[in-house]
C-alpha cells in the first residue's frame, strides 16, 4: 500500500549560498541522480520559501527548502514489536530486527515511532535513544515529559548502562578487549559520507567480553561507554573481527566499496547479528536503579 507521501525540508548551510537549486540536491542527496532531481523539478515537487523552484534558481541565505515526495510503496517491515515493562513515567519495549525506529530512506510508516502513534495517539512515548534497523532488541520510551528529559540527560550523560550480545568471527583475541578507535565520517558513493573508524574521528569506547566460542564465531556482549553511530559494528571490524553478516563494514571498521560503488551497501541494509539485551538507568522520578534483561535469541538467529 501506498503511505501518504512527505515532505522534506532543508535549511541552506554557508556552502549552499549560490548553488544552484538542482546542484544542491544533486550533490546533498545522492541517493538519487541528477536527472531525477531534474524531472523532480520540473514536476514541482521543490519549493523554495514556497514557491515552486527553478532549475537555474540560484540559492541565497536564510532560504528554506521543501522536497514534497510522493506516496510510494514501502518496503515490508516487522511491525509487532512487544511490551516488556509500562508505567506511567516510561515504556521498555523489543524492537525486532528490520524495524527502523524513525522514518528515513523508503521507510516512513513501517517505522517504531509511526507504530507508536497509531497506538498511543493521545500521548504517544518518545524513543529516547535509537537502535540500527537489523538491531533487535530492547529500548526505553519515554511516556511523560519529565521522563523525557531526565531519561535524555542520563543518556548524554553516559549514564544508561546499555550492553548487547553481538556474533562476529572467531579469532584468537584474548576473553575481554578495550576498543578505542576513533569514529568519523568517510565518503560514501550513495550517500556522501558515513560513520566509521578514522583517526581524526571522535574518541569512542566499547568494552567487548566473549561470552562463547565455536569454530567458526564467537558470541560476545558489548558494552558501550560512548554513543557513536553504528559505533559497535565499527569496533568489532576495527579489531579484526567484522560482526557475522554485516554488509557494510569490513575489517578495519570502513565501509566495503564493490567493484561498482552504486552497489555499496548501506547502514539499514540487514544481516549482521547485534541484539540490545541489558538496559541499566535511574528511574526519572525516584532515582531507583532500574534494571532490564532482554531474552537471549537462539545461537543460529540472534537477531
């Protein structure tokens, strides 16, 4: 089915000014050409402060953009996620794997938070921290505004516990390993740039314990001291050891660039195991520590 199309909307940065319209769009979103951001044009479906665009319209300061996409047929997504602990301050749920949290690329409705608000209409609770579409497992939702807001600063505050159980390649690494390697952002044929490791990135921490061994992969829980993005598919690639199925990071915590770089995978991309399973964190009205375990998958299906 069709969902009901949106619109996006752009604030010009100082290296916009004087571009024109079609290369802004060109060269900011190159997940589409640039004879699609043209025949976009041409169907006025971009406006600049409300008027329908030009082609050769040359962007000035302070201009406010708007790209009016068309309904389109989403891709299929898990929708059921469950409900594992409610009160009235906050929601801790399992978010299956394949659901995005927020809309993003060709996912708008068959989205967590599109769910949450066909489920709790009047008040509908706000994720507090995210996890990556192939991420399963457990999240805190805030239900009232002082939980939000208490819940967020614990989370910039590095002070939400999170662990998770990850699958990633055998190796002879020794029982725990410290992962320090710098997160920043590389190009990325599709999309410009992404997150990965990169020694001018940003200080980044992950604590990586093995939990089990087999020929062929180890089952090991991370604990995450900072809060990069995709920050632990990085880590384990960094060291070596790339989590089992994952398509866009290869040894060394970069993206792996195909013989034909339109192919390039891209973060959403599914099939790497990775599960939140350990939520720690103070509850936002008594300060009591909250304490969260998530049910472990079987061995072969993780996620």
């Amino acid at each position: 089915m069709l969902n009901q199309g949106w619109i996006y909307y752009d604030r010009l940065k100082p290296k916009d000014i004087g571009l024109k319209v079609l290369d802004f769009y060109t060269q900011n979103y190159r997940h589409s050409t640039r004879e699609e951001w043209g025949d976009r044009l041409l169907a006025q479906q971009i406006f600049v402060d409300g008027e329908p665009a030009q082609p050769n319209q040359i962007l000035k300061k302070n201009q406010r953009l708007e790209y009016h996409r068309a309904p389109w047929d989403e891709p299929d997504a898990p929708l059921d996620y469950e409900i594992l602990h409610e009160e009235a301050d906050f929601l801790i749920i399992d978010k299956p794997s394949g659901l995005p949290v927020l809309p993003g690329g060709f996912f708008l409705e068959n989205t967590l938070l599109h769910q949450l608000r066909k489920n709790f209409p009047d008040e509908t609770p706000i994720p507090i921290h995210r996890l990556g579409r192939g991420t399963s497992g457990l999240m805190i939702l805030a239900r009232s505004p002082v939980a939000k807001k208490n819940l967020s600063q614990q989370l910039r505050l590095h002070q939400i516990k999170k662990i998770y159980h990850a699958l990633i390649l055998a190796g002879d690494y020794p029982d725990h390993v410290t992962i320090t390697t710098p997160i920043g952002k590389v190009p990325h044929p599709i999309l410009g740039s992404i997150h990965a490791a990169h020694p001018e990135g940003k200080y980044s921490h992950s604590e990586m314990t093995v939990l089990r061994r087999e020929p062929k992969t180890s089952l090991v829980a991370m604990d995450i001291k900072t809060g990069r993005p995709h920050q632990i598919r990085i880590h384990v690639a960094a060291i070596g050891f790339p989590l089992v199925g994952d398509p866009l990071y290869d040894v060394g915590g970069i993206p792996k660039i195909p013989a034909d770089p339109t192919q390039t995978a891209l973060p959403g991309d599914l099939g790497y195991s990775l599960r939140a399973m350990e939520l720690k964190f103070r509850h936002p009205q008594t300060s009591e520590i909250q304490h969260f375990y998530g049910r472990e998958k079987p061995w072969n299906c993780i996620n």
